[in-house]
C-alpha cells in the first residue's frame, strides 16, 4: 500500500453498528466518535460489511479516521472466538462466501433459540425483527433485545445474565470456522488480523501458547488486549504472550451504542500501532482525512 500520513491521536478499533448488534446507525456512530473527539475508529461489524459506505462518508464528513473492518466469528471447539479483520477486501470471494455462511448459521441459531424460549416466555420471531434493521445481522442481542420490549427482562445485560446465558438451557449452537481458517481469510483478503478480548473467559483463563503460535505463523498481528471485559490478570498473561510472540497490543471499547455498558473510547491504539495496520493492509483503503 502507499505510505500514509500517521493518524494522529489514539483511535478506538472496535465498535460496532445497527448491521450487526450496535444501537446506531454507521453515520450515527461515527459522528459521535467526532464529537467525543476521537482521532479515528475502526467500523467492526460481526460477519458483515455492509455498513462501510456509510461511515466512509460520515468520516470524510467529519474529517476523522476510519478503518473499515469485521469482527470474524469463530468457533474452538464449543468456545466462541473472534477475529477483528482490518482493511479486507469486502469483494474477496472466500470471505464473502464465509461470512454469508456464518450469518445463515446466525439466523438459523437465533430462530432456534426462539422457539425454545416461547415455550416458557411470550416471545415471536417477528418481535426480534422488530428489534434489527433491514439486513442486519440477526443474533442474540437482537433476541435480548425482544425480551427487553416484552418486559421478560430490564435490560440487555439481564437476558444475557439471566435468560440467554448458556447453563439457562435455552442456548444453542451456531457454524462458524476455527480461529486458524479465520486467520488465514482475513490474510487472503489483505486484511489485518487481530484476536477480540482473548481474556475475557476466566480469571487466568488465555489462549495456549501453542495454539497462539499457530495462529501467529498463520498471519495473526496482534491481540486485543486493553478490553473492557478483560480480567486483569489475563491482561497480564497476555501481554507477556505478545511480547513472546512480537505481537501488537490494540486497545478498545467493543461499543454497541446502548446495548453494551462499555464507553466509546475508553480504551485505545495507539496511532504507531495503527500505522503498522495501515502498512500491512492491502485489501481496502483507509478513509483518512485531508
């Protein structure tokens, strides 16, 4: 890629928007992120690219950064893992294949999950429509979403804590690749990969350092590792991994609007990192201003 000026500032690399389970729409979400005074974000909608055009113009509008990007879905073994992929080429066909497969497994899971929980809760798929945009990328937060308008919960949190935790029974499974597969797409589409808050599973609960240095022969670039949701102690651990491994640390806030607790920018990159992202990418441009 041509060089670029260095982004200024530090830029929050994970936020998502209404096409996945955020609150607002891209527009919307890159205009908060300038009048919080971001430098920049990073648009990582799960599975999904479909609201880039829109932030691009909403960035160029604002005159700030943005990193066009996803949030892969992932799957080792029965745990859920996810991949942040910057700057992929959104045409790429194995991507594109993958990720239009992954969110079929999405909906399908989602509408199972529905017609288990209507047997105990007043709950219809169409009251999870309600709560999506027209092509989003239907999940969980969209069902808790529901129970929250059906009064079954308060809020967002509370269904996750309460009826959509996995030990509820009403849980169930959902395709996606392995975090390997994962990897070696984000790369194949000239996109920057990244593993989303890699230590959020446990106290002391981290990925093995085998299986990390498979990923990192693999093309992974870094961890995410100043999360929100990451325990203190498995920062810790990580950061040593990264050291270990010569991987970079990204900061972020995994903001969902007010469908998550967490806060724009409370956690971030910081613009050398950000210009090593820039440097390997070669899928897609950066929307950057001037």
């Amino acid at each position: 890629m041509p060089r670029r000026d260095r982004p200024a500032g530090g830029i929050d690399l994970h936020t998502h928007s209404s096409v996945s389970d955020g609150t607002q729409e891209p527009a919307e979400l890159v205009a908060e992120a300038a009048l919080s005074g971001l430098a920049g974000i990073a648009l990582t909608d799960h599975d999904s690219t479909a609201g880039w055009d829109a932030a691009r113009d909403a960035a160029r509008a604002h005159g700030i950064v943005l990193l066009p990007g996803m949030e892969l879905s992932t799957r080792e073994q029965f745990a859920s893992v996810h991949v942040l992929g910057y700057l992929v080429d959104p045409a790429n066909e194995a991507l594109v294949a993958e990720t239009a497969r992954i969110r079929e497994g999405r909906r399908t899971r989602a509408e199972a999950i529905v017609d288990a929980i209507a047997h105990d809760y007043a709950l219809t798929w169409d009251d999870v429509l309600e709560q999506a945009t027209e092509g989003a990328t239907i999940g969980r937060p969209h069902i808790a979403d529901a129970l929250v308008a059906r009064g079954h919960v308060p809020t967002r949190s509370d269904a996750f804590a309460g009826i959509l935790h996995w030990r509820s029974g009403y849980a169930r499974p959902h395709y996606a690749p392995d975090p390997l597969t994962g990897v070696r797409l984000i790369r194949a589409a000239g996109g920057v990969p990244v593993l989303a808050h890699p230590g959020t599973r446990g106290d002391g609960d981290v990925i093995a350092p085998k299986r990390l240095r498979q990923l990192v022969e693999a093309g992974l670039f870094g961890l995410e590792i100043d999360h929100p949701e990451n325990h203190e102690r498995n920062k810790r651990a990580l950061r040593e991994l990264a050291d270990r491994f010569g991987l970079a640390v990204t900061g972020s806030s995994d903001y969902h609007g007010t469908g998550k607790a967490n806060r724009l920018g409370e956690h971030l990159t910081s613009p050398e990192v950000v210009e090593r992202i820039l440097a390997e990418a070669t899928g897609t441009e950066p929307e950057l201003p001037g």
